[in-house]
C-alpha cells in the first residue's frame, strides 16, 4: 500500500535501494500498458487448492463478484470484498478504460463515489472522468500492476479529459493517458497542466469519504504552489512514485465495516516545501543500482490474507 517514505540522512543507502526497486516495479507505465480487444481466457491452474499458489492467480481469475453483503477484509495491500459492484463502462461523464482487465469492480460506495465525483467534474471545467483501474470482481492481489487496490476502495483516474464523444473499443485498450510530469521528473509540464487539473483534484480531495490521493511528486509540487490560501485538502494528497498519468483515489473504510484496516491519518501540515525534498533527491530521481541485485519476493499466498478471504474467493 503506498506511504509517505521517510528516512533520515543516515538511511540514505537504504533509501536510494527503495527508490530503485520502486521504480522498477511500480512504473508508471504499468498502467498505461495497452488492453486487448479480444482477451484470452487463462488456463485453468493445475492446484489451486494449493497453498503455494500465488493469490494474485486465484484472484486473477475470478472473473465474478462474490455474492452477500458488500463487506471489504484486510487492509488495501492485503485483503479483498464481497458484494461488489462494477461501475458501468459509460456514464454521461464518464468512461472505463482497458476493459480488457476487468479491473471497474469496487465496494458499492466507490461506485457511487465515482459516479458523483464524475457528476460533478464539469462544474470545475473538467469534461468528465477517464476511469483507469479500481479492482478486480473480489478484491485480492492482481497478476500485473497494483500492490493496493484489493479491497474495491481505490480508483485510478486518467490526467486526461474525457473527450466529447463515446471511445471505440480499441480507444479503450490503446489509447495512453497524458504523462504530466517534465523530463527532468522536476516540474510538472506546462504544455500540459491547466488549471482543470488542480481543480479537479482539489474537487476529490475535499470529499470527506477521501483519505488519501496520490500523485507523482512533480505534480504536488504544482498543487503545493497553486493551491492559493485554501490548503486543507493538501494534507490528503500524498506523492507517490509513477502516478504521473492518473491520480489515484484511495476511500476510507464504510461506516460500520469492522474487518476493514482504515489508512492512517496523513501527517499533520500540507506536505508542501521541504516536505517533499525527499522526492526531488538526486537517490530518488537518479537512483544507483544495487550492488547484489535483490531476491525477488515470493507471491504473496492466501495465507497472508485474512481467512474471510477464502470465503469471498470460494463463494458461488
């Protein structure tokens, strides 16, 4: 699940190593990687039951949501839902992007967040939402791009406008969002961002069911330096590496949802100045490859998940 890094002078080597294995695998360009119209199906695993099967293959394939009571478990890293809902691929203000994943499913209160943030992006001057990855039909982890987004609370959001007219299909699947952030990862591109952009991601951030928005680091710095004497809803908006074509939109867990681990509170101030020198570091922006280069971490299994999970995986 994405926090705010922090290290002290003495964690540089430390932090310089997280900053290159970041950057390998949580890319920005995971998330613009191109569909497909027509999907394959996959191949049925030799033993699911497996304890050594990866989650992300059981949850991967599930390809419908759990029925009963919309109920998320776990954290955002390590969970999943029931009772999911998909957020239709059109609306007036907005479309679903890479169909091909079937990544629309969401808690019913992302749904309906979504469908009334995108209500209401026109009367910030924003056309309407290009809605990229909120979860899979039962949460878990996914085979390809997210470590979050398992319990149907998260939600990516292009940095492009909906364009005035429905997308084709293959729009959909090859189209890639608009990448905000300057060469150099210094700046935001000013041929670019508009003031829409700001607008947009302030109109998310003071919804009181947001507790977090995570952007590249490029694009806090714009919001830090436009926002005007209104900041309050800075604190919520969180850098992040990649997340320099959408931003992500992170709920807090539903009234009443025991089994639900809630995000903890953003640290006190707007995150702006030297708040966020960290991410403009020369270990950040230029990191040095490891000498030994890391063991890759073994899949995750159901055994990290909570047990509420086999249910909602197994359910019929």
């Amino acid at each position: 699940m994405p926090t705010q890094p922090r290290f002290p002078p003495s964690a540089a080597p430390l932090a310089t190593a997280l900053a290159a294995l970041l950057l390998l695998g949580l890319t920005a360009a995971q998330a613009q990687d191109r569909g497909s119209v027509n999907p394959k199906p996959l191949p049925p695993l030799a033993d699911p039951d497996a304890p050594t099967t990866p989650a992300k293959e059981l949850f991967g394939r599930a390809a419908t949501p759990a029925p009963g009571p919309a109920r998320p478990y776990g954290s955002y890293a390590k969970g999943c839902f029931s009772g999911g809902e998909a957020l239709p691929v059109d609306g007036t203000t907005w479309q679903v992007m890479r169909l091909s994943r079937n990544r629309m499913w969401g808690t019913p209160q992302l749904v309906d967040f979504i469908e009334r943030l995108a209500a209401r992006a026109p009367k910030v001057g924003w056309p309407g939402l290009l809605v990229g990855d909120m979860s899979q039909p039962r949460g878990g982890p996914m085979l390809t791009g997210h470590a979050s987004h398992q319990l149907g609370l998260d939600a990516d959001v292009w940095l492009t406008p909906m364009p005035g007219r429905r997308m084709s299909r293959v729009e959909r699947e090859e189209t890639s969002a608009t990448d905000m952030v300057r060469g150099d990862r210094l700046d935001i591109d000013p041929r670019v961002w508009t003031p829409e952009h700001l607008r947009l991601i302030r109109l998310t951030a003071q919804q009181p069911e947001v507790a977090r928005i995570f952007v590249n680091a490029a694009i806090k710095k714009a919001l830090c330096r436009e926002a005007g004497s209104e900041r309050g809803w800075l604190t919520k908006v969180r850098p992040m590496y990649g997340h320099n074509y959408h931003y992500h939109i992170r709920l807090a867990c539903p009234d009443g949802a025991g089994d639900c681990g809630d995000q903890a509170p953003p640290p006190p101030g707007d995150g702006c100045g030297e708040a966020l020198d960290y991410w403009f570091s020369d270990a950040v922006l230029h990191p040095k490859p490891p000498k030994v280069k890391p063991k890759p971490k073994p899949p995750m299994t159901m055994a990290a998940l909570p047990a509420a999970c086999r249910a909602v995986l197994k359910a019929r």
